[in-house]
C-alpha cells in the first residue's frame, strides 16, 4: 500500500477515482472497545466512500482476496461445585464440564454449519470451524473439584453463512444444555462424575452462560464475474 501511494504521489497520474487506504488498528480483536474500523465508522472518518461506488480491495499472501470468512470471539463460562476430591459424588467437575460441553456445542456446530460448495470455488483453505483456544479456571489446589472454568475460542464462519444466526445457534445450544443437562452423558467419566446431583446438602446442578465479547466480524464473497474482479485477476 505504502508503494502505491509512493508511485501516485511521484507520477501524479489523472485519477477517475479517489483512492483511499485504510490501515486496521486492532484487526480480529473485537473485544477491545473503541479501536479499529468501527471507530472509523462511528466517527464519520469513512462516510466519504458511502456515496460508491466503491471497489474493496484487499490482499491475502500477496494476491487479491476473494473472500473473508465471519469471526466471533466467545467465552464459555462453566459453573460447578467446589469439593474436596476424596467425595466427588458431592461436587460438580466444571472442568470436565467444560470439556463435555464444549464437545457437545462443537458437535453441533458442524451439523448446522458443514462445509460449503461455494468453498472451494473461493479457494478457502478450511470450512467454518469452531474451536476452543484458552482455558482458565478457579485457583485451588490438585485435591480440590474446581467450582467454575472458562474457555475461550473464536468462531470462523466462510461468508456463505449468516454470522448472526449461528450466533443465535450456539446460544441455543447452550439454551438447551441448562435446561437438561443430562443431555451429556453423566458417568462418561467415571461413576462419580456428574453434572446434576442430589445429596444431603441439596440438589446441585452444573451451569453454562455463553459470552460474545465485542461485536462479530462479518465476512464477505466478491462477485467472480465483476468487472473489478476480472481487472485484478487479469493483472495478477
């Protein structure tokens, strides 16, 4: 970018169109407020380019960017009950909470959000995923049933998706499991282990709450036959 504002400014050719750069401060991390793009948006520093028509380029590894894929940052945050690890009947794992419930969310993902046909005519090196990436729980000791844990992770949704309704999705699948929670298997790990109990101090159960840090990124798919397209494909 830097190169074709050098070569513009030196040769001053007559331009048919304004040329604009925007530089991405904070890029795929919407969890920090008030930096990147959307500030530029909200602050009117782009209401120029809104008149168009305007012509998106972007790069990937060198060559013109066909498409980007939809990003959301979530947290899932995985209630249980603290207890001494010699009585485990008597607590409620969150970890291993966690681990079945992330399983199970994901499992559901993929139903609802399989690869796409229009993938591979874009050249994505993947499909949709949904993954976990950071784990965190409650300070205690190895004799302790930790009572909470929170995994983090990011959605990758290849712009054929809608990002808001699979936002809704995985929300309903965290619905569901806190209405039943025995929809994961209890016992799978041990006789023990599981996640809603009842025993003389009371009836406990494990709880999820799903976070959205930040708002999503929606992806984009150029049109292949534009005319945009076919001049930076012809050039390339």
């Amino acid at each position: 970018v830097t190169e074709l504002f050098i070569q513009l400014a030196e040769k001053k050719p007559k331009l048919k169109r304004k040329v604009v750069a925007v530089f991405i401060a904070c890029e795929e991390n919407s969890s920090i407020p008030d930096v990147g793009v959307e500030m530029l948006l909200k602050n009117g520093k782009l209401d120029h380019l809104k008149g168009g028509p305007m012509y998106w380029v972007d790069s990937a590894d060198g060559h013109p960017c066909l498409g980007t894929a939809s990003a959301a940052m979530w947290t899932l945050k995985c209630k249980g009950r603290l207890f001494h690890s010699g009585l485990p009947h008597k607590g409620v794992n969150s970890l291993e909470l966690a681990m079945d419930a992330v399983t199970h969310i994901q499992k559901r993902f993929y139903q609802d959000f399989p690869p796409h046909a229009s993938e591979s005519e874009y050249l994505f090196a993947s499909p949709s995923t949904m993954k976990p990436t950071l784990v965190k729980g409650a300070e205690g000791s190895v004799n302790q049933i930790p009572p909470w844990t929170e995994v983090q992770g990011d959605i990758r949704l290849t712009p054929f998706y809608d990002i808001t309704e699979c936002v809704k999705k995985v929300n309903g699948y965290v619905a569901e499991l806190n209405k039943d929670i025995s929809v994961l298997v209890s016992g799978s790990r041990g006789p023990c282990s599981k996640y809603d109990i009842n025993i003389e101090e009371g009836h406990f159960k494990g709880e999820l709450e799903m976070i959205w840090p930040g708002t999503p990124l929606k992806g984009i798919a150029c049109k292949l036959d534009s005319d945009g397209h076919t001049a930076l494909r012809e050039a390339t």
